[in-house]
C-alpha cells in the first residue's frame, strides 16, 4: 500500500502527521507526489473532523411531457 492510500485510511491526526513526516524520507518523489500527499491528508483531515457529512433530502423532480405542435 503507498503512502497516498495510507493517508487515505488513517484514523487520526497524529497518524497523518507521521505518515507526511515519513513520506519527507522518500527524496526522489516528485514536487506532484510530495503535493498530492498534502493534498490527501487536508481531505482526511476534513473528513475526520466532520465524520458525517448533512444529508439533504433529494428532491425528485418529475418533467411534464409536453408534446410539440407541429407547425405547417
């Protein structure tokens, strides 16, 4: 498992933190990968803060069939 999918299921701050602080070690990562490592752990950092996001009723909209008059 890479470090990016390690970010994703980590199950709190601290273990974030210690996962971008290893992922510091890995030199040759490119400036995208160090970025989407950022990236991924804001996200989970959202995600744990606020475990249950609100849900909103959807709204079942239902279209009218209308039927076009031909002009002649």
């Amino acid at each position: 498992m890479g470090l990016r999918e390690q970010i994703k299921n980590a199950k709190s701050d601290s273990e974030i933190s210690t996962l971008l602080q290893s992922g510091q070690k890995y030199e040759f990562a490119s400036a995208r990968t160090k970025s989407a490592w950022k990236s991924t752990a804001k996200f989970r950092l959202a995600e744990l803060s606020n475990p249950v996001p609100a849900q909103t009723p959807e709204k079942s909209v239902e279209s009218k069939k209308v039927s076009k008059k031909k002009t002649k």
